[in-house]
C-alpha cells in the first residue's frame, strides 16, 4: 500500500474504503459514510480525501471530498457531496459493500487554538461539508459551536438531525422560506464577540464577505488579537501557529487535478504569492488570500 508524508504531518495511502451507507439527504446531495479505519486514523477536520469515482464510460475520474465526518472509533468517514457530472453520478449509484479508491488523508486542517471555548462555524450550501467535521472535534474537546448556515430556500436547508445536539443552529435562506430573511453573513455580527475563533466554508463571494468583517473585527470590538496580548511572538504568514492565531481560518473551494500539489491547477492567489489549495490548504487563514482576485 503506497503511503508518504503529508503537509499536516500524517500518512497518506492509496486504498479502498467499503460504503457502508448512502442516503440523499437533500435534493441531489449525498452523504456516504465508508469503512476506512486507515483513513479515519490520521485524518482531521479541514482535510480531505481523493477519490477514483465509478464511471462506466472508462474514464478515471478522480474528486476531492471535505471529510463530513471521522469516526476513529468504528474506523470510519463520511462524505457529502452534490451530483454535479459523470463521476458523482457514479459514486451516488454505488451501493453498500462496493469499493472505492480512496487518496488521504490530503491537505492542511483547521488550527483551533488551545485557549478557544467559541467555535463559530459559517457555511454557505454544500461549504457545510467542510466545517461538519470540525463541529464534531470541537464538541468532543469541550468546546461550544454555533453553526451558521445560508442556503437559497428552506428545500437546501443542511437537516438540523444529520448535526449533533449540542451544536447551536442558526439558519438564513436568501428567500426567507426559513429561518433569516438574508445571506449568512448578516448573522455573523451577532456572534463575532462570542466567538475565540471562527471557521468558515463556502461560495468565494460568502468567504469574501465573512473575511472583510474579520479584518476589521479587532479594531470594532477592541480586542486583542489571539496571542498578541503583551506582544506575543509572530510567526511566518501558513505556519501552523499563526493559523492557529488566526480568528478566521477559510476551507478553500477548487477544482483539482492531482490533489497532491503537482499540477499547479488548483492555485489561488495569496497575498504572499500563489498557493495550491491542495497542498497549502484548502484551509488558510484569512488574511493569507488576496480576496480581490478570489475565484
Ligand atoms: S490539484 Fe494539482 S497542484 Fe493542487
């Protein structure tokens, strides 16, 4: 079984995990949970994973996945994705006990620093798929965790019963079917002064916007920057300490082709150069994007 390095420390191997269980759980999305204990061993919350997805035309198509959720425990991982093409299409017709190579765990995680209780989670759409897990890591280190989340109608709303109990739930839809009349971002307000940090996944233009509010949050609220207080030690701009001193840290969504950092086709712009979301991220801190050029 092949296996290296990877940029948050753990092995990533080439093998298949079994399906276990698959159900769609909104109008065409999907979530699979899959038996891959040498998966869920090393895996953390903001990773993902690269899979071969079935399609019958011979291609090979391969897809990056957020783990939705970990299970180290019973050895398992879920995923849940959108049927946008041939290769989710694939994956959504598998059926429980099929096989499916699976690459990971890939990329960088989110950095929750030690001293944060209020763990605020911001998803537009199917970004829930990206900050889920770290709910679940959040709760099970005694932390608090609101999530906020933004959809375009109550049909697209992610079910409170797929989320565990001690999550506090806060919905917007752009129509007003349910929950906020308005986008996402207008509830963050509300919550910047509770939240130590915040973790935020979705449509670019969402994550632009929840990053302007970050950037000047300090200032607004008069609070010191997370171990800046007395003049705490810098670090470079990626390291994992300075992520970890970040209020907001964004999951970054982009197309992939190699997912391993190699084909240089999954690059954003940073403020401090170029970064592959595969490899750099697809977690960054906020203040490491150049949001004026974001996808
Ligand atoms: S997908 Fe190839 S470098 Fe990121």
């Amino acid at each position: 079984m092949p296996t290296s390095a990877t940029p948050a420390g753990g092995r990533m191997q080439l093998q298949d995990g079994e399906l276990l269980d698959t159900a769609e759980i909104l109008p065409g999305q999907w979530l699979q949970t899959y038996r891959a204990p040498w998966l869920s061993a090393g895996a953390r919350a903001g990773q993902f994973v690269h899979v071969r997805t079935p399609d019958w035309s011979g291609l090979v198509l391969r897809r990056p996945f957020s783990f939705n959720t970990i299970d180290r425990i019973r050895g398992e991982v879920s995923i849940h994705f959108r049927v946008t093409g041939k290769g989710t299409e694939g994956l959504a017709r598998m059926r429980p006990g099929e096989l499916l190579e699976m690459l990971g765990p890939l990329g960088r995680p989110f950095e929750v620093d030690p001293r944060t209780r209020h763990v605020l989670l911001v998803a537009g759409g199917l970004g829930v798929a990206g900050v889920r897990a770290l709910a679940g890591e959040a709760l099970e280190a005694g932390r608090r965790v609101a999530l906020l989340f933004g959809a375009a109608s109550a049909t697209e709303v992610y079910p409170s019963s797929l989320l565990p109990d001690e999550v506090e739930y806060v919905v917007a839809t752009d129509d007003g079917s349910l929950g906020h009349h308005g986008f996402v971002t207008e509830l963050l307000p509300d919550y910047e002064r509770w939240a130590d940090q915040a973790f935020a996944c979705g449509p670019a233009p969402m994550l632009a916007a929840v990053a302007r509010l970050a950037a000047g949050r300090d200032a607004r609220l008069g609070v010191a920057r997370l171990g800046r207080k007395g003049g705490g030690r810098a670090f470079p701009q990626g390291s994992t300490q300075a992520r970890r001193r970040a209020w907001l840290q964004v999951s970054m969504e982009q197309n992939m082709g190699c997912a391993v950092g190699a084909c240089l086709g999954c690059v954003v712009m940073g403020t401090d150069g170029p970064q592959r979301v595969c490899r750099e991220g697809p977690v960054f801190a906020a203040d490491e994007i150049a949001w004026d050029t974001a996808p």
